[in-house]
C-alpha cells in the first residue's frame, strides 16, 4: 500500500527538523566549551580580583592609575610567567641556532673534505694523462725512426736483388 502524499510530507518535514536539531547540538558542541571556557574565566576574573582602592582625579577619567593592580599576586604572577616564558623562547631559540650552526659546520667540512678528495683524483688523472701523452709522443717518435730504418733495409735489400713475395702476387 502507497503512502499519502500528505504523510510524504509529513515525513520530510520531520526529517528536515531532525537534521537541523542535529546540525544545531553538533555546533554546541563544537563551539559551546570555548564559550562557556570564556565566560567562566570572566566570572572568576571579577570574583578574584581585588576591589582597587585608587584616589582618581577627573583629569584622568579613561586612564587607570599607574599603582592600581601593583599589589594583586596575580599582575606578579603574570609579568614572572611572562619573563619566565620569554627567557625559555629566547633559550630554546639559542639551542635551535646553535644546533643549525653545527650542522652546517659538518655539512661544511664534509664539503671541503669531498672537494679535496676530488681535486686529488682530478690532478691524479691530470698527471695520467700526462705520462699517456708523453708515452704516445714518445712511441710515436720510435715508430716513425723504425719504419725509417725498415724503408732502408728494404731498399739495401732490393739493390742486392732481393724481391718482394708481396709485390709479385699483387703485379700478377
């Protein structure tokens, strides 16, 4: 059996109600304890705070006197924590820089160290290219005098009546 459109309705719009009842307890709950934490500290702030026993003058109507508070263990309390809090950031600042200097100390040295480590193999291989040129330039020069000498042993033994096995097969 179908439902009325009327009861279509009806259920939609519960629906619809039970979505914004629950949209409206889940901001509560999210936004409530911030400011019910709000207000309770306001409350507490009126209720410990001293009564100030200042001697104003009209003159200085909107400006709180220069000593009211002065005797409150809380404003002591406060600027001590205050100090205290400061001291620590500027300490724990201390120890970051400190601790960013030494590592980029090491990352120095270890650079230096890799540089020199390199420039030894770069003039090492300078120097062995060196020894390969000048053993070239030196085989060089042996092979030009030996195919010298062999032109003249060629040609001595060719004036004697030598004959080449080479030239005959190739003159054929």
């Amino acid at each position: 059996m179908a439902h009325s459109p009327e009861r279509k309705f009806r259920c939609k719009g519960v629906l619809r109600f039970a979505f914004a009842f629950v949209c409206v307890c889940l901001v509560g709950y999210v936004v409530g304890p911030t400011l019910f934490i709000g207000l309770k500290n306001k409350s507490t702030a009126r209720a410990s705070c001293p009564p100030c026993f200042c001697d104003c003058s009209s003159k200085t109507d909107s400006v709180s006197p220069p000593d009211c508070g002065k005797h409150s263990p809380d404003v002591k309390a406060l600027k001590k924590d205050i100090v205290d809090l400061l001291s620590e950031e500027i300490a724990l600042q201390k120890i970051v820089s400190n601790e960013t200097l030494e590592r980029t100390k090491a990352q120095r040295k270890y650079t230096k160290r890799a540089s020199s480590y390199y420039r030894k193999m770069a003039e090492k291989c300078y120097v062995g290219v060196e020894t390969c040129e000048e053993g070239r330039q030196r085989v060089e020069a042996e092979l030009e005098e030996e195919l010298k000498l062999t032109a003249l042993w060629k040609k001595r033994a060719r004036e004697l009546g030598w004959k080449d096995s080479k030239r005959l097969h190739n003159t054929s």
